[in-house]
C-alpha cells in the first residue's frame, strides 16, 4: 500500500498520465510508413514517465526530502533522456527495419534482380518462395525454382538471382549469388 501511496503524489501522477498519454498515443496513431526516422511523441512520454518514476523512486529510497522540490530538476532530465531515447530508437529503428511500402505478389518482371529465399530448403522440382525488396520499398513475394543447371539445393535466408519469368510454372528461376 505504501507504493500505491507514493505512486499517489502530484509529481508521480504527473509522470504516470505521461506514460498512458503516450500508451493512448501510440495506440492511436496511423500507421503510415514515414520518409525517414521521425520521433514519436508517444514514445518520448513513455520513456519520460517511467524515467521520471524511476529518479522519483530514486529520490525515495535514497530519502531525499521533500522529494517535490526536486521535481524541475527530475522534469528536465526525464523530458531530456526520454527525448534522446525515443530518437536514438527511432534512428535505430529506419536503419535496421526499413518502412515497407507496399507488397506485391508474384509479379514478372523482376528478372535480374536479387532475392532471399523464404522456403525452409528449396531443391530441383519443387516450389518455393523468395522475397525481394525494390527501391521504392514495396516487397515482393515472389514463387521461385531452382535453374535446371543450379545447385543441388538452397537453404533459407540464402540470396539468390532471377532468371526470366517462366509462365508455365509461374514462377522464377533462381540460382544462387
């Protein structure tokens, strides 16, 4: 009960209406891919709240009193920190997990290009899917066979090249990069 008291204050409250602002904000946010990183207001309230807490919480066990006092100076730093990792996420997150446009199925036209293997093992006489990401970011799912003169088989994850769209099988002839 004693928690429950704390977490009662002004200068918590403050932070836990930051946290579901921001839970209501990113929940409620429309889902377009953006141009590049963009900081999430709902991100920084969430890292700001539980930071604020946690130096609150800090203040408290260290018993620093009256821990309202302190509250500009942990305002600051929480709003400053939670800034920084919102940003330092959303940087992270444009580098390593580029948007998607769109996706496409089975599309010709894509001889040439370069492509993953999404099939567990892909061998001669059987189908399998590779996935290739174009310069616009829209990913396509495309179905893939081994060229007659490839390899015996290709793993997942494995890059492979497009041969010429074969519209008898619908699907690709890869072999591998």
């Amino acid at each position: 009960m004693a928690y429950l008291r704390f977490l009662g204050e002004w200068y918590n409250l403050i932070w836990v209406g930051a946290v579901c602002a921001g839970l209501l904000s990113v929940t409620l946010a429309r889902r377009e891919p953006p141009e590049g990183p963009r900081t999430s207001p709902g991100i920084v309230l969430i890292a700001a709240g539980v930071l604020g807490l946690t130096l609150n919480g800090a203040l408290h066990d260290f018993r620093v009193e009256p821990i309202a006092r302190w509250f500009p100076l942990v305002a600051v730093l929480a709003l400053g920190a939670g800034w920084l990792i919102a940003r330092s996420a959303s940087r992270l997150r444009h580098r390593w997990i580029p948007p998607v446009r769109g996706v496409a199925f089975n599309e010709p036209g894509l001889e040439g290009e370069e492509a993953v293997v999404l099939s567990a093992d892909l061998e001669h006489g059987r189908i399998g899917r590779a996935r290739h990401r174009d310069e616009t970011g829209i990913s396509h799912i495309l179905r893939v066979h081994l060229a007659d003169d490839g390899a015996g088989a290709l793993r997942f994850g494995g890059r492979v090249r497009l041969g010429t769209f074969d519209p008898d099988r619908r699907s690709y002839p890869v072999e591998p990069v």
